[in-house]
C-alpha cells in the first residue's frame, strides 16, 4: 500500500544488503548480530545508509550484551545499554506496571506523533555515547520521567545487588545523523513500535 518494496536478509555467512537499500530494518534480535552482517552494516552507513533498530530488554535476551551491534551503534555515538527502563513515576506507569509506561515524544519529534505520550514496554535504556565521531548529531526521541531507573538484571530477570545504576530521564529511543555521509540511524529499546502482534492489537500507536 505503501509502495515500498522489501526483502528478507537471513542471518548466514551469505549476508549481504542489497545495493539499492533505502532502510535497513533490524527488529528484535534475540542474540548478537555476526561478524559478517556486522561488516556489512558498517560499510552500509559509511556509505550514508538508514537503519532503523529496534530491540527490546526481555527474558529472551537479558543476558546478551550485544557487543557487535554496539559496536555498529557507536559508530553513530549511540548504544543499546544492558540496562532495563523501571518508570517510578504513577503518572507515567500504565496500570501500576513500571516495566509498561508512557513515554514522552521530545520536542525535535513532535510532528511524528498525534500524541504526547506514547505506550513503552519492555524497554532497554538506549544512550548517546562520547567518541571522536565527527559530525554527527544524536537526539533523543522518547523520553522517561525524570525519575526512572535503568536496572541491570540477571537471568533471573530480578535485579542484582546494587543493580540500580542512576536515577532520572531515559531514552526509549534515539535519533542519529552523520552529516559527513547522511547516515541516519533510529535505534529504539522497545518493540511497541514495529511489532506486528502489538500494531494489531494495539494499531499504530
């Protein structure tokens, strides 16, 4: 309906992203990207690609770190933190749930949404890094209270001692531009926004 055309890459010793890829979509892996799609994304955005990422903080994945695709993340000065979004503000939580709460759309990115808040779940801290990275531009796009915690878990899924890393305003998702290629990156910690099975309960949010 859209009038866009796309295609399934597999994770294998094959990977390879076609030539005339407009968006690069990576949505909820489990485990860590490879080696092979780990250099075929970095030579995607050295040559200005778009990627938007989306991964979550669950039970499937509390203990992967995902070193390689940090590693391509950081390279546009952004990182998916091993850090789980626990929202303390009721105003905020959806139901009581800390681990289900709204969050606030920041201001760069209002013309995106009809809403102020939007639905957050399950969601892994994302954060903007330092680095020697040149020329690029990092905006945050969803937004906790100012008093949620980013928590580090075991496989349990319960925090660890001390596992309570700062308190304040968290990052559901950011945005990241390269001016020097026009690399553009959305990188989001949950799934609300491009899961199938949330947009047909839920719509588009």
């Amino acid at each position: 309906g859209m009038s866009i055309e796309t295609a399934e890459l597999q994770s294998s010793d094959f990977f390879a992203i076609p030539d005339d890829c407009d968006l690069l979509i990576l949505n909820g892996p489990n485990m860590d990207i490879t080696e092979k799609m780990y250099v075929a994304m970095t030579d995607y955005i050295n040559k200005g690609g778009k990627m938007l990422v989306a991964v979550d903080y669950s039970q499937n994945n509390v203990t992967e770190k995902y070193d390689r695709l940090n590693q391509l993340l950081n390279q546009m000065n952004v990182n998916a933190d091993p850090l789980f979004i626990y929202e303390n503000d009721p105003g905020y939580q959806r139901n009581g749930y800390p681990s289900d709460s709204n969050v606030t759309v920041a201001n760069a990115f209002t013309s995106y949404s009809s809403d102020f808040a939007l639905h957050c779940s399950n969601a892994r801290s994302i954060s903007e890094i330092s680095s020697d990275n040149s020329g690029i531009t990092v905006i945050p796009a969803l937004l906790t209270s100012n008093t949620a915690y980013a928590l580090a878990l075991h496989h349990y899924g319960k925090p660890v001692d001390n596992g309570i890393l700062n308190s304040g305003t968290h990052y559901a998702a950011i945005y990241s531009g390269n001016e020097n290629n026009n690399a553009e990156m959305f990188v989001f910690g949950t799934l609300n926004f491009t899961s199938d099975t949330y947009i047909s309960a839920y719509g588009t949010n």
